[in-house]
C-alpha cells in the first residue's frame, strides 16, 4: 500500500476534528516555557530552501487511550504516526501569532514500538509570498507528562533529504507568488524513513534552536506560539477524469479515470495530456515503476493558452479547447531510479484542471502505475440550499461553491493558483459566502483577526496578510471595517466585535489626517485600488481623481466606514466615538452633494472636474443613502442604461446588485448575470478574476461568487435586520418565478421559506430558528414573524 493511500484512510478523522482547541491544552503550555524545544538539521543552512525528516521511536507498553499533542515547524510540516498521516500545518500566521496543531496521537499508535516522523520543508527565498518564515525548525510538545516522550530536543535524530531541489518559473511572466514546484531525484530519495523499522543510525541528533514560547511569555526574538483556531484541512480522494490527448505512447482507455498501468518504451519521449474537467486544488500522487532515470515531468494549467505572446498578449479562449494550444505553469519534476512501486507526491497542493504529464525515458521502460489528486482545503459543509427548477441558478450557485471553496485553506485567498493571499476586498465577499452557505464563521473570525493583527502604526491594516512582503491598499482598511460590520450584524458575537474597535478608530484616525476643512480626501497615500478596470482616469485599478486631488469614490467609502463605525461604537463602544463618526459622516455627505453631483445630467461624477461618471461612484451614492426613494430610483436606472458609464467587473457587481436591489429593481436580479452566464460558456468552471474573459489571469477568484450570497439574500430575501442575525428581514425578489423555496444556515439552526403561486395567489412559508423574529415584506407591506413556522395566502 502506499504511503499516500494510508494518509486517504484518515480522511474522515482530518475533516471532523477541530484541533487547537484551548479546552484540550494543559493550562500550563499556554503560560509558560515549553520543555520541548524547537529542533533543527546540524550543519545545514537554516534559511535557504530544504526537505528535512525528523523522527524519533517511542516504546508503549499499552496502546493508550488519548496522546495528546502539540505541534509545529517553519515553513511546513507533515506529521506521520507509524507511516500514517495524520496532521499538517502549521495553519499560516505570523511570527506574533505563529499556530500550532493540538493532535490526538492515540488512534494510530499501538503496544511496542512506534515512529513518530516528520517531513519537514523550508522553501527559502522561492516559498510563498504568504509564507512567513524565520528558519528551519520543528517543535512536538506532550500535552502532560505521560506524552512527553515525544518533546522534541537532541534525542530526536534528523537529516536532509537531498533528492530535492526547487523548480522555479511557470513559463511566463505574470505576478505569481505561491511557490516553486519540485524537483526529486528518486536515486537520492531516502525510502521508509517514517516506518518503525528504519535503521537511522546514520542520521544526526538534532539540535536545538530555541525554547518552545507561548505568545506573552518572553521576548520576541522567535516564534510566539499559538493555538490554531481551525480545523484540519479537508482531504479527498480525487480521479482525473480524462485523457485529452496521447504522444509517444499506446494509452488504454481507462487510464487515468481508473487506476490503470501504462507502460512509455525505452528510448521514447511521450506527451499526455490529463483533464480533471473541473478546476480542483489537490496534492498530486503519481506513483510509477522501472524507467532507470527516465524523467518525469508534470505542468499544472488552469488552462491551457492559444498564445503566450504577440500584440494580445496571454490568451487563453475557451477552458474546454485544447488542439492548437499550449501548456505553461508551475512545474514538478522527478527522475526515476528503476526500482518498482516508486512514489511521489506534491509537498504542497496544486491547483489546476490540466496536468500536463510528460515521461523521457532511456534505455529501459517506464511504468506510470497510477496519478490521482487528493483534494484539499477548509473543511466547509454546504448547508443552504436553493431549488427553482433553474437548473442555470443551479449550475452557477455549483460554481460559485466550488470558486469558494478552492479560495479558501489555512486562510482564505484572492486566487489559488497565482497568489494565495487573503486580501481584505476579497475575503469580505467570501466571510458572507460563508455566513449565506455554510455558517462555519471560523475561518472569517480568523481573517478579521489576522487583518487586525496586520496594522502598522499609521493605523492601517496591510491589504493581505499573512505576507511577508508588506502592502497597503489604503481603500481596503475601509472594507476591513465593512467586513467587521458585516460580522456583527450576521453573527452572535459583539464580544469579539468589541474587541476590532480599537482598530477601527486607527484606521479613521488615519483617513482623518487626509481630510480637507469640508471633510473631503486629498492625496490620500498607497493604493486607492477600487476595481480591475481599464477605462480614462482609472489608474491601476485607483479610480480617478480630478484636478484637486479628490475622488468621489474615496470619499464616499470613508463617509460609509464612518457610518458603520458609528453603529458598532453606539452598541458597545464609546459614545463620544460614535457622536464623533457620524458628524464626520454627515459633513461628507453634504460636500458630496455639492462637489460631485451633476445637476444636468443626474449623476454623481468621479471627480469634481464632473468629466468622468462611472457605476461605481453612483452604486456607492446609493448604498451611503446619498439618495432615496425616486431620487434612488432614478439613479439605478441610470446605471442599468447609461452606456457612458464606466462599468464595474465581476468584483465590484457585489456592490452594484445591492445598489440596484436597494433602488427597487431586485425583481431584475436574474437578468444581471450575464457575465457569470459569458463563465459559463467560456468553460470555466470557477469565477474568473476580471471580466475579460480571453485575456483572464486568474481563473479562480471567489469574489465574483457573489450570486451565492444574492440568490439567498436577494432573491428569497433573506437578511439580517439586527446584530448577531437576532431579527431576519425577508423580502424575496421572485422576478417571473412562481415556485422556490429555499433554506440557510443561522446562528440559531437554520432558515426556511417557500414561495409558491397558485391560482392567483401566493402561498408563503417562513420558518424562523429557535430565539429570532422578524418582518416578512411583501410589495411594501410588512408582516410580522415569529420564531417557528409563519404562513400567508396573499
């Protein structure tokens, strides 16, 4: 069997655990020094790139019942008992804050003898942009006293595995941040060293790098440990499903859908092309036989391009093409050393839908015995569900899932493939992905904390984070306060909300300090990104500014960020911050009418010049209540018709649709898609980063997953009317459909409706969780309703 199917058997056990809990902690691992300490290799380079194992024996004279421990590694580690996976991380932070995984031992371990092993790997200079790191290390702490034996220190023996090698480079040039591939050798590839019988006498004693630190304890010269607050990453067997194209070699049909030998002849250089036909993140296993140093090669693609260069630049067309076209991206390489049931798979999971598998062999033939995928990422369970009878709603509510969930891991991110980093305007929109489909907040509450973390001492918090290289997008520490509204109003939790609002009043202090005398922003420093689009005055993103140095668009996200400050501060914080943000918030939203309305042609403009308009400026001026009623009214007909406008991307169509909804055209919801409908024909199956769809980066951006919020909260109507989802509004935008019904995790247990005409009536169902009320809103009338089921013939 091979190693990587025994890390499959314990699949279920990873996706349901959640570890790092403080209740499984001895009280005194979170106080005080450790007695393990941080371990090394002797005589290796602590910074630059390196695969390590670290093992140790220990003799059991009964298979217990619980052996808790604690564990952790810079960068990365894998964790096996007796050959058996069974933990990885540390889940990603920074040094202040560096996570460490609780991990119950006791299921794999037995009477006797038992291997405790870890794989662990510093990818130096070339490791991710969202790999914080000091050097190599790894540290194991025993719960109690009966678990110590495993703390790690000079008993432990290690080495360094020098089959590896960094792979760097994807085959073009775009900003791509996520890591090498690798290169092994399978002839210096050290084999069983995770098995209880390994003979390590060659190897050396570990040392010892530094004390094991609880955060608070000492100096911050090292790691400050801290619990995890998530669970193990989610881990699933995977088959690619198709072979698309065969060179240099006879391929049965079975192959790869069906673990299937093929055998490459010597002398014979063979090109397969491998089609998941879906886009998966997933660590790849290839296991093979015979080949003496036949090369391998595999290339992960989101898609492949038609070109790579010209006057056009990338060019990607249809995903589900592939004559004609080429294969580029990340890259893994192995050399074979003719032994039979060799195995590789992927330190770090990789993100594609094509793999690309190319075999060189000499003179001796090789044999691919089988290539499979094992996904992975947060363990979300998709609670909601929506049924129309649509199955278009169905297929884009499937792909806005899947786009979530490839988004999402130790943190979540902007796109897997490219960059992994968690960016505070994407993970605003997948908090809510998450409230809407799932209801596990974990992975949100640890975003908002790691954004908090993250401030400098201007006040603003980093864009993303974590990332070792600093960035500031000034624009997205006014959405960090959104999201932290947003976290307020839809979940149970003002304690942890209390807690950002020092925060908040730092990053205001800061916008405050670029405030002209009638409040407007002037030159406000870093990034102002708004939105990926190209258009006159728009500026890497930056919406534009007029002659002054002004921007609607800024000002009017401040004026909105005041105002949600203002009712955070009201509820549980200080009232003088409170009175403070809302006079802010009404003197901006005076100089807004004056500065940017344009009386002629109703619109407000960009810049106070009044020579640029676009939707975003005008979708703002109705989510900050600029206008209501008719005035409202009237704008949203503009940004559905006024052709001049500059047009938002996927991204910011999240703002957008409420606007519209908000200005009473939510019935229309369903005719805005178009360009998730353009995805969908352009064979995508996640959400593209930009609306240029031939020319795309990133085939992968759950920002643009915003349907799976909208079908639940604009269409059946469902949303929070209070802090903490206490009171639910529900005011569906059925448009033409006659039957839907539809349900949603709360807080509380989970939210039901059913919407159904019939003969000249409609029939309307409502079943609110245990502790909640709230208004039902039928063509503006309201209808009170209760926790339980609600019922109207209207």
């Amino acid at each position: 069997m091979k190693i990587f199917f025994k890390f499959i058997l314990v699949l279920t056990w990873l996706s349901i655990v959640k570890t790092g809990s403080s209740q499984t902690i001895s009280p005194s691992l979170l106080k005080g020094h450790w007695k393990a300490f941080w371990i090394t290799v002797p005589d290796e380079p602590t910074k630059d790139y390196g695969v390590y194992h670290f093992r140790k024996n220990i003799q059991l004279n009964a298979k217990p019942d619980s052996f808790i421990v604690h564990v952790s590694a810079d960068n990365r580690y894998k964790l096996y008992v007796n050959r058996t996976l069974v933990s990885l991380g540390p889940a990603r932070g920074d040094t202040y804050y560096w996570n460490y995984e609780t991990v119950d031992l006791a299921p794999y371990l037995k009477a006797g003898n038992n291997s405790i092993a870890a794989l662990v790997w510093n990818e130096g200079d070339y490791r991710p942009e969202a790999q914080i790191s000091i050097r190599t290390a790894f540290i194991m702490q025993g719960n109690t006293a009966s678990e110590e034996a495993v703390n790690t220190g000079k008993t432990w023996k290690c080495i360094r595995d020098k089959a590896y090698h960094p792979l760097t480079g994807i085959g073009y040039h775009p900003y791509y941040v996520a890591g090498p591939g690798e290169v092994v050798d399978m002839n210096a590839y050290i084999k069983g060293w995770n098995t209880v019988g390994f003979d390590d006498s060659a190897w050396k004693n570990a040392i010892r790098v530094d004390a094991g630190n609880p955060k608070g304890t000492v100096n911050a010269f090292d790691w400050m440990l801290v619990p995890s607050s998530l669970p193990q990453m989610e881990l699933k067997y995977q088959r690619i499903t198709a072979l698309r194209k065969a060179e240099g070699a006879t391929v049965p049909k079975s192959f790869p859908a069906i673990k299937t030998a093929v055998t490459i002849p010597a002398n014979t250089t063979t090109t397969l092309l491998l089609d998941q036909s879906f886009l998966t993140n997933a660590f790849v296993t290839l296991n093979f036989s015979n080949g003496k140093n036949a090369t391998i090669k595999l290339t992960y693609a989101e898609a492949p391009f038609t070109s790579l260069t010209g006057p056009e630049g990338t060019v990607k067309g249809n995903r589900n093409t592939v004559e004609g076209k080429i294969i580029v991206g990340r890259r893994d390489s192995i050399i074979s050393d003719g032994s039979s049931d060799q195995s590789f798979t992927t330190l770090a999971w990789r993100t594609y839908r094509y793999i690309q598998l190319q075999v060189k062999t000499g003179g001796e033939p090789l044999i691919i015995d089988d290539i499979y995928g094992t996904f992975t990422g947060y363990p979300f369970q998709l609670n909601a569900r929506l049924e129309t009878a649509n199955p278009e709603i169905q297929k884009i509510l499937d792909i806005g899932w899947r786009t979530a969930r490839l988004c999402a891991g130790e943190t979540y991110t902007d796109c897997p493939y490219y960059e992994q980093l968690q960016y505070v305007g994407d993970t605003r929109i997948q908090a809510l992905v998450s409230y809407y489909n799932s209801g596990d907040d974990r992975l949100a509450r640890n975003a908002i904390n790691q954004m908090d973390h993250s401030r400098v001492a201007e006040g603003l918090t980093l864009s993303r984070h974590p990332s070792f290289s600093p960035q500031i997008i000034s624009t997205f520490s006014l959405w960090y306060i959104g999201m932290l509204h947003d976290y307020w109003m839809y979940r149970p939790d003002s304690t942890f909300v209390k807690d950002k609002l020092e925060g908040t009043r730092g990053i205001l202090s800061f916008f405050s300090k670029y405030q002209q005398t009638d409040g407007s922003l002037k030159d406000t420093p870093y990034w102002t990104f708004v939105d990926w689009v190209n258009d006159k005055g728009w500026d890497f993103g930056a919406a534009p500014k007029g002659t002054g140095g002004y921007s609607a668009v800024l000002d009017m996200q401040l004026m909105w960020a005041y105002t949600q400050a203002a009712e955070m501060e009201a509820k549980m914080g200080m009232p003088a911050f409170a009175a403070l943000y809302r006079e802010k918030a009404a003197q901006l939203k005076a100089t807004i009418q004056k500065k940017y309305w344009d009386a002629g042609r109703q619109l407000y403009s960009d810049t106070e010049d009044k020579q640029l308009f676009s939707q975003h400026t005008n979708t703002l001026a109705i989510l900050t209540d600029m206008l209501d009623g008719p005035g409202a009214t009237n704008l949203c007909k503009k940004l559905l018709t006024d052709t001049t406008l500059t047009k938002c991307t996927i991204y910011f169509k999240y703002y957008l649709h409420q606007a519209l909804t908000k200005g009473g055209f939510g019935n229309d919801y369903l005719q805005w898609l178009d360009i998730w409908r353009k995805n969908i024909d352009m064979g995508l199956t996640t959400w593209a980063e930009i609306s240029d769809l031939e020319h795309n980066r990133s085939d992968c951006h759950a920002w643009g997953a915003s349907p799976n919020i909208e079908f639940y909260r604009t269409l059946l109507g469902i949303d929070s009317d209070a802090p903490g989802f206490n009171k639910i509004k529900i005011e569906p935008h059925l448009g033409n459909m006659k039957n839907v019904s539809g349900q949603m995790p709360h807080p509380n247990g989970k939210l039901s409706v059913k919407y159904r005409f019939e003969k000249g009536k409609w029939h309307v169902w409502i079943a609110l969780p245990a502790g909640t009320s709230g208004v039902f809103i039928w063509k503006g009338k309201n209808y009170m309703i209760k926790t339980g089921e609600n019922e109207f013939n209207i």
